[in-house]
C-alpha cells in the first residue's frame, strides 16, 4: 500500500497524511490487543495486565515528550 508522496505535499499535509495512518494503526492494534481480555478465552492475572498496560503508558508518556520539547534549542546556564 505504497502511495507515492504528492510532489507539492507540504511539511503540515505530510504530518497530517502520516500521523492519521499511523494513529489508526495503532488504535486497530489495541483494539486486537484488548480481545486478550476475554476471560472465556485467554487466563491472565491482574499482574500480567498491569505489565502490559504499564509498557504501553511509559512508551506513550515518551512519545509525548517528543511532540513536547522546545523547538529552539535553550543555551544551558548556571
């Protein structure tokens, strides 16, 4: 499912293209991930989710400082 990138795609269109791809990749995904919840199914213990959950919330909480940080670079003072 390559497209090629429009040649007169802007740095915003671009962004927008990619991040809205990506983030439905990755809510289908927890959405496959959340059919482990089904007792009927699968045995896990509350330990086992909060592992998963924890793994998720740090890898999150990294990509949000990400978007975060300053652009300019801040000189460091004493």
């Amino acid at each position: 499912m390559n497209k090629k990138t429009p040649k007169n795609e802007n740095k915003r269109d671009r962004f927008r293209r990619l991040a809205q791809r990506r983030t439905n990749i990755v809510i289908n995904r927890l959405r496959i991930l959340g059919n482990c919840a089904d007792k009927g199914r699968y045995e896990y213990a509350k330990e086992d989710m909060e592992r998963i959950f924890s793994a998720i919330d740090r890898r999150l909480n990294k990509i949000k400082a990400k978007f975060d940080l300053p652009t300019d670079r801040e000189e460091f003072k004493l």
